[in-house]
C-alpha cells in the first residue's frame, strides 16, 4: 500500500455562536508571524519598536480587499451569471481570496502606512519580504483543513487523499485517487525562499527593494509551476492560467526592481526613515541634554552635539534620495 496524506477531518468548529474556520485561523496566524519578523528586522535597522504596527493596520485590511476583488475577477463565472446573487462579491466568509490580490492591495496600504509613519517604502518592503513567505506558507496549510486547491493525480507516495463528494474531485477518476499536495508544495518552497533570502542579505546588498526583489522572483517561480498542476478551475488566457501570467508579471517586476534599484543604489540607506522623520532612541535624547549642559559649562571648547541621524547612519558610497 503507498503512503499518503490524509486530508483533515475538520475545517472548522463552533464556539457559541460563532463558527471558526481552520483557514482564517492559519491566515491570522501568518499575519501575525509576519508581523513578529518584519518588526524584528525593522528594528534592527533603526525604525522604532513597534511602528510595523502602524503599517499593517493599512496593509492587512487593503491587502483583504486586494484579495478579494482580484479573487471576484478572475472568477466572473462564480458571480455574474443569470440569477446570481450579486451580494456574494462581498461574502469574503464564504471562501475566494487571491495572494496576487493581496500583494497589489497591501502594498498600496503599505505605502499610506509608510508615508504615515515616516519610514522608507523600500525599507519596508525589504524588511517584509521574508514575513511575506512565512505568511504565505502558513496560509497555504488553510488549503489542506479546506480539502482544497490541489493538483494533478499522482501515484507518488505522499499523494494526497481528497474524497470523492468533493465539489472539486475531478469527474471520471476513481474514488481513491491521489492528487499532488500543492499546499504543501508551495510552504516547503516558501520557508526555503525564507531562508534564502536572509542568507543572501549576508553576503551582498538587499537594501532598496532588491529583497523585495528577490522575493518576488522566488515566490512567482514557483508560484508558476505549482499553480500550473492545479486542477481547480481559472481563468484561461493564451493557454494559460491567470495566476501563471501574474507569477510570471512578478518574476519579470522583482528583476525589473533588481536591476534599477542596483543602478539607482550601490550603497545602504543611512536610516530607514525619510529625511526629516528620524526616530530618536530615548538614550540619544538623553545623550543630546548632556551634551547641551557641558557645551553651557565649557563655552567655546565644547563640540556641537551628534544629530541622531549621524547616531543611526551606516555606511554609504552614496547620498540617500528621497524615497520613491
């Protein structure tokens, strides 16, 4: 008898008179590891703790949103047809939600956020790029409590086992067959773009977006292959699938951003926030009354106190532009 993946017996429970689905569950959990990461590193760079939070509170809902009308888009048929009810666009509970949706809708909120809050969209989107793999590969385990999203049949040993009363088991197979995991496809390639990218932020520069970059290449490659086994039905344009054409607009957009951010940058930026926005850490405060009590004491030998840009700043072969 082969191995397989058994499919969960449940997708969801009941806690009074809520019903709580697995998939939300593994979408909030994502955000919320995506957050913890991108906080972390934003930090470590300079930004102040916590201000990721003022940029997801844009993001997260717009990047929802995102999903939902890219999702509504490319599966007309779903929605407008003769007699449809035309308020299901909007019943987001009801399942349809599209990452490239998502990405289109949270970097716009991201961009508010960032302008809000006085931090680099690059510097961000840098910061975010491995968060925005760990989020995907966590969400993606949505797919597998949902019996869902699965590929082409295969006699491989981890097949996976879908029951034949599923709207989705394709007609004509036997009760039995085994389908390819692609959820489970897409989270092993996911957290090894996580680490990809981390090991490459050590040995060249991935500032300017160039992470961001290298995230869309990884992500969009092998988004194109996995979506191209699904057997879920799509949208269909030149004899391919519209996540394939999007997985393939995002691998040609993170070259694009790779090359002329290289052009643009060849160094690093001196702080993550736009000029005139700095964070000043509590001990530089501190350091600055100092400095302002012995130059009052010393007169004229007194030199002039460190600006906290100059406290935060790395180094740099050119002058930081203004954000773009």
């Amino acid at each position: 008898m082969p191995l397989s993946i058994p499919s969960p017996e449940w997708s969801f429970f009941d806690l009074g008179p809520f019903r709580i689905h697995a998939y939300a569950l593994c979408i909030l959990a994502g955000i919320i590891a995506a957050t913890i990461l991108t906080s972390r590193r934003l930090t470590r760079r300079g930004g102040e703790p916590g201000v990721v939070l003022d940029i997801i509170l844009w993001a997260v809902p717009l990047g929802i949103i995102g999903a939902r009308i890219y999702h509504v888009l490319t599966h007309p048929g779903d929605y407008f047809y003769e007699g449809a009810n035309l308020w299901d666009v909007f019943a987001i509970w009801k399942g349809g939600n599209a990452i490239f949706g998502s990405l289109i809708g949270g970097a716009v909120g991201a961009y508010i956020g960032c302008r809000l809050s006085g931090i680099r969209f690059w510097s961000f989107l840098d910061a975010v790029a491995p968060g925005m793999l760990l989020a995907q590969a966590m969400g993606r385990l949505g797919n597998w409590f949902n019996h869902e999203l699965f590929g082409l049949p295969t006699t491989l040993p981890w097949g996976l086992e879908i029951e034949s009363t599923n709207a989705a088991y394709p007609l004509g197979l036997p009760p039995g067959t085994l389908f390819h995991p692609t959820f489970l496809y897409e989270i092993i390639w996911n957290l090894v773009g996580v680490a990809v990218i981390i090991v490459l932020e050590r040995r060249i520069n991935l500032r300017w977006g160039k992470a961001f970059g290298v995230y869309l290449i990884w992500y969009g490659a092998g988004r194109s292959v996995f979506e191209s086994i699904r057997v879920d039905p799509s949208e269909i344009i030149l004899g391919l699938r519209t996540n394939v054409w999007a997985s393939i607009a995002a691998v040609v957009l993170g070259i694009v951003i790779i090359l002329v951010q290289r052009h643009r940058h060849t160094g690093v930026p001196i702080s993550v926030y736009v000029p005139g926005r700095e964070w000043k850490r509590p001990d530089a405060e501190v350091e600055s009354e100092d400095n302002d009590f012995e130059s009052e004491d010393h007169g004229d030998e007194a030199g002039e106190p460190i600006e906290s840009g100059d406290v935060a700043a790395t180094s740099t072969r050119d002058s930081p532009p203004q954000d773009r």
